[in-house]
C-alpha cells in the first residue's frame, strides 16, 4: 500500500499492486485495474518511486545498488 494526497490535501492509501496506469494529464492521474481514477498531488515520477520504495520494502525489487554489487562480485 502507498499513501499519498488528494488535491484537497486528505490522505489517500492505494493498493499498488492494483495500479495501471499513472498519468500526468497535467493532474496526475491513477487509474487502477478496476477503472477506478484517482486525481493526486503527487507527480507521476513521485507515484512510480513511491510504489518502487514499496516493492523494495517487501522484496519484489532488488535494493539499490545490489544490481551493482552482483555485477562486480561476478567480474570477479
């Protein structure tokens, strides 16, 4: 789940596993797989680091810089 603001200023949580599509129309806009649309005050780049930062913190994504790690302990 992230949490992030409605244009009015109130907190919003979305499921991110149920985000589609985010567009930046120039309101960023979430639709999730429902249909259902959301308008934020957040950017769409803030929106993608923001489900990025999720999926780290329950191990879908690599942390950063293991990608780099790897690389250099298999050059070894």
């Amino acid at each position: 789940m992230i949490t992030l603001t409605r244009r009015n200023g109130s907190e919003l949580v979305i499921n991110a596993a149920m985000i589609e599509v985010v567009e930046a129309t120039p309101d960023t806009v979430i639709t999730l797989i429902s249909g259902r649309k959301y308008v934020v005050a957040e950017t769409a780049l803030d929106v993608v680091q923001h489900v990025t930062e999720y999926y780290r913190s329950i191990g879908l994504v690599a942390s950063q810089g293991s990608h780099e790690r790897g690389v250099r302990e298999h050059e070894s």
